[in-house]
C-alpha cells in the first residue's frame, strides 16, 4: 500500500500527470455541460396542450394514466402507465401546458398500504 501512495504521489508532481488530471476533469465538465444544454433543449420539446401531449403518450407507447394529485404550486402532476411497463410523469400548468417531466421503464404496481382504524 506504500508504494502505491507514493507512485500516485509522483504521478501528480509530475507536469504530464497534472495535464492529464486538468484534461479530465476539463472532459468530464464538458460532457456535464454538454447534458445539462441538451437536457433543456429536450424539456422544451416535450411541453404541449395537455389533451395533444396525452393523445401522444396513448398513440406512442399505449400509455394511461394510473395516479394524479394537485402540487402545493397548482399544478396537477399524473403518472401515465403502458402495459408493458413504460411510464411517464406529465406535470401540467393551471394554463393547460403539460411537460414530461421523467420518462422510464419496468414500471411495477404496488398495493397501497391499508389504513389500522384500530390504532
């Protein structure tokens, strides 16, 4: 374990190994960047009048929704479920706008917890 502290120890005094850490590291922001760019580009994509978005969802992917509640900001956010298991998570605006928010597979039912009256 010594010799392995110092091999790293030497490798970052070094001038190459100190360009190889500065090159990964400007990389690895790069491809985050890169995501988060992409990433808002895609969100703006996915925004339309909720009637044409869920039409989408059932024509695309046989998706329907399964669960909804009312967020603390007015908006109402749904879970729409295929039978094979996609899912997706629209939020939609009190303006009528819907957004996928989160997309995924292997969607799987659970049963609800049941109320003890008892307790």
């Amino acid at each position: 374990m010594v010799a392995l502290e110092t091999n790293r120890r030497q490798t970052l005094a070094s001038s190459t190994g100190i360009a190889r850490l500065l090159l990964g590291g400007l990389i690895g922001f790069s491809v985050m960047l890169a995501s988060v760019v992409f990433a808002g580009a895609h969100a703006q994509s996915t925004c339309d009048l909720r009637k044409s978005l869920m039409a989408k969802l059932d024509a695309g992917y046989n998706e329907h929704p399964v669960g909804v509640g009312v967020a603390s900001t007015g908006n109402v956010v749904e879970l729409i479920v295929s039978p094979d298991g996609t899912w997706t998570i629209v939020v939609t605006k009190p303006n009528g706008i819907a957004c996928i928010a989160a997309v995924g597979e292997d969607w799987q039912a659970v049963e609800p917890p049941t109320l003890d009256k008892a307790s």
